[in-house]
C-alpha cells in the first residue's frame, strides 16, 4: 500500500504527521517545487496533500503533479490557515463545463 504524503505549511505538516501522515513542511515555492518534483517520482506515493495556495503557485509554475503515464499520485488539495481561495473550486467548473460542451450557472 502506498502512501499518502503532505506538502504545505509547518503548522500543518505537524498537524498531519501527527495523526502518521508522512510531512514535508515547506517555506517558499521554489522550496515546494523541488519537494513536489522528488515526491511524483517515488512510486511508494499515492496521494499528494498540497494546500490551495501551494497548489495555485506551483500550477503558475507548470509544475507536474503526475508522473508521465502514470495515474499516480491523486492530488488532494485543501485549504491553508487563512481559509479556502476557490481556485480549486473553479478548475473543477471549467473541467465540468468543457466535459459537458457548455459554460454552466455558477451559483456565488
């Protein structure tokens, strides 16, 4: 069985290895993105946890998330300390709405 590892602030890396999730606390995005390149390519990772605000940056950045031809790892992404920013929640929007062929009510 695979693992599932955290990327994001030390806050809440102590708080996920605290309950035995493997936790790479990281400072800036350039720190994050070395972290995140070395994580795809281990095989033992099944879910890749980032906070939303790493996940916006390291998206800007073009970093990639899976391994080429691989489906793993799945990418989590949850809210940091400050709250959600809606960014994943607007990916899934625009996926769903190209999915479907047409631009969908947004209820905000």
């Amino acid at each position: 069985m695979g693992k599932i590892v955290f990327v994001g602030s030390e806050y809440l890396a102590i708080a996920f290895s605290v309950i035995g999730i493997e936790s790479h606390p990281v400072f800036d995005v350039i720190d994050a993105e070395k972290t995140v390149s070395k994580l795809v390519e281990r095989d033992d990772v099944d879910v890749l946890m980032l906070t939303e605000d790493l996940y916006v940056e390291l998206s800007r950045r073009y970093v990639k998330f899976k391994k080429e031809g691989k489906n793993k790892p799945v990418l989590m992404i949850v809210p940091p300390l400050s709250g959600p920013l809606g960014k994943r929640t607007e990916d899934l929007y625009n996926l769903i709405s190209q999915a479907v062929g047409v631009r969908l009510e947004f209820g905000r």
